[in-house]
C-alpha cells in the first residue's frame, strides 16, 4: 500500500548529488561511535571539484579508515552524481 510519487527538478551547472542507504550513515567504528549524517554532511561540502568517481573514492576511503577495527554491520551502498 505504498504510495510513491515522482518530482523532476533542474539542478544548477555544477551539483552534487549523494543517494546513500542508512548502513553508511550507521556504521560504526571501534569505540562505538556512529558516522553518522553530520559527520557526511562536513565532508561533502570540502569535497568540491572533484568527479564522482574521485568523491566516491575518498567516501569509500573515509569509511574504511572510520571502521578501521570492526566488520560491517549493515549493507554501504551509495550513489554519487556531479556536474
């Protein structure tokens, strides 16, 4: 019984976009502590100029040096659109 519903919006000439599920978000590192959305939303705004493939890189960087000492609990999956 869902109900979803679509939009379309024009994003400027130089956007970023970062689609990502709650395991990202959720991850943990040894102390315990979470990434976390505000830990995200610091990084993306540093993270200018660079392509998405660089951007997802460097998340995919920072998220293993987070989880240095502990497994994944959950799944990690984002998506990152530029232009």
């Amino acid at each position: 019984d869902t109900v979803f519903a679509s939009e379309t919006i024009d994003l400027p000439e130089k956007f970023r976009v970062l689609l990502y599920t709650d395991g990202l978000t959720e991850a943990m590192n040894a102390a315990g502590e979470r990434f976390g959305q505000e830990r995200l939303a610091e990084w993306l705004p540093v993270a200018r100029g660079r392509s998405a493939g660089e951007l997802q890189d460097e998340l995919a960087n920072k998220l293993t040096q987070f989880q240095a000492k502990t497994g994944l609990n959950d799944d990690q999956t984002f998506l990152i659109m530029t232009g």
